[in-house]
C-alpha cells in the first residue's frame, strides 16, 4: 500500500531560497562552485569566497547573468579572522 505519492515538482521550486543571502567558501571552482550554482539556481544572494583563485570573480559574473540573481566574489582566507571579518562586513553592506 503506498501511503503518499511523490512530488513531481522541480527542485527549484522544492528549494526556493529567494530572498536569501548565502556564502560559499570556495565557491571558485571544483565543489564550492557547484555548491553557489545551486544556491544560485535556487534564487539565493550568493557571496562567493575566495583565497587565491582567480576565477571567483567571474564565476560570480557569470552566475549573476545566467541566474538573474546577485552574485559577489570576495577575496579572504577563512583561517584568517581579521580578513574574514573585513569579508562579513562587507557582504552584509552588498547584500544588506
């Protein structure tokens, strides 16, 4: 007996986060990257960070374009508080 039958939605609508603000560290490249994809995807506020990369910055152009949605790229090193704080600080002033 099956109790319930599967959502067919699609995922975006399964995990909307419009309005939503999230940071990915290392979101430029390899795992982190397709992390803010799908943050971006989703309808989320993307703040990409970043420690020596230097296509951060235009995967968040390119993830702003294709997904009509803000995306930044911020340089810090995350073991570093001092840079980390400077990062918070300014995606709270971007992003609100």
């Amino acid at each position: 007996m099956v109790l319930s039958k599967p959502n067919d939605a699609p995922v975006q609508t399964l995990f909307d986060l419009s309005g939503k603000v999230v940071a990915v560290t290392g979101g430029g490249r390899g795992i982190g990257q397709t992390v803010a994809t799908a943050y971006a995807e989703a309808g989320a506020k993307v703040a990409i960070l970043y420690r020596t990369t230097t296509t951060a910055p235009k995967t968040a152009e390119e993830l702003a374009s294709e997904y009509q949605t803000q995306v930044h790229a911020y340089q810090a090193d995350v073991t570093v508080l001092k840079e980390i704080s400077a990062a918070i600080d300014q995606i709270v002033k971007d992003f609100g």
